[in-house]
C-alpha cells in the first residue's frame, strides 16, 4: 500500500525504511503533535501533557501506529531496540518538566527525574494500550496528584531551599 501511494517499487521503499517498524516510527514522528507546556506549575505541566497526548493518540492514527510498533517491539529485538531508544528521548523531554519544577522548589532534590519519566509513560502507555485514552481533566488531575504527593520536597522544608539527599549511615 505504501508503495502504491507513493508510486514508487518495494525496493525503492526499502531503500528509504530498512524495515516496517522504521517506516512506522518515521510515520509517528511526522504525525506527532503534542503540547509541552511550561506553566511554572508541574501538575499543569503534566496534566496538559497527559491531556494533549492522549488526544493526539485518539484523534489521529498515531494511537494504533504507536500499540503497533509496542506489539511488534514484543517479538523483534530490532524493533524493541529502536522503541528503547525513542523512548529513551521521550523522557528526557519529560524529565526536564521535572527537573524545572525541581529548580521552583516543587519536587525534592534528590528525585530521579528519569525514574518519574518513566512513570508518567508508565501510565500514558497502560491507557493507549487499553484503549482508555477518553481520560477526563479531572481523572488525570488525580493520577498526577498521586504521583506529585510523592516526590514533593518534606513539610517542613522552606520553600527556597532545596532539601538534602538523605543518605543512610552505617553504625559499626
């Protein structure tokens, strides 16, 4: 189909996609239009990110590319391997949400900012996977506050100053 639509031989298009997962991915990243906002306020920040992805997944063919390339991920280690990868950017761009937010004093100090990365996709993946993408603002709101309750910096923190990482002493 491919081929036909662009007029073009099979070979001609292997010359351009090595395989169907490349064509695919390259197809995703074209198609991909997602907001990254920068509000000054990390919930905001995540919940329009969450917002924008899921609507870009359920509005566009973007969603079923996307499941595709994570099924096919599952049985081909090529693929897999360039899945790993773009996921690998994927939450550096998220990362960096939270490392602004760890700079206004939002988040402790010592969070992982690629650990929670991974746990915003966590979640972005569980419902693109199944098929739960029609998330209201106010669900969302909730998924993100669980996650922000438990990287907020202590109580008991000021505000300005960052808190330490707490590192446990061996006694001997």
């Amino acid at each position: 189909a491919v081929a036909r639509r662009a007029r073009a031989g099979k070979p001609t298009i292997y010359r351009w996609w090595p395989s169907k997962a490349a064509l695919l991915f390259d197809v995703y990243q074209r198609l991909k239009r997602v907001d990254h906002p920068d509000t000054g306020k990390l919930e905001d920040d995540l919940v329009g990110f969450l917002k924008s992805l899921f609507s870009h997944w359920r509005e566009t063919s973007s969603g079923s590319i996307f499941r595709s390339l994570i099924a096919e991920a599952q049985s081909d280690a090529t693929v897999a391997a360039v899945l790993a990868e773009y996921t690998k950017g994927r939450h550096a761009h998220t990362g960096q949400m939270i490392e602004r937010a760890k700079a206004r004093g939002e988040v402790a100090a010592d969070v992982d900012a690629t650990l929670v990365a991974d746990l915003v996709a966590s979640f972005a993946w569980t419902h693109l996977l199944t098929n739960r993408l029609d998330e209201d603002e106010t669900t969302l709101r909730k998924a993100v506050g669980y996650l922000l309750k438990g990287i907020a910096p202590p109580a008991n923190a000021p505000p300005a100053i960052r808190p330490r990482s707490r590192r446990r002493r061996i006694v001997g």
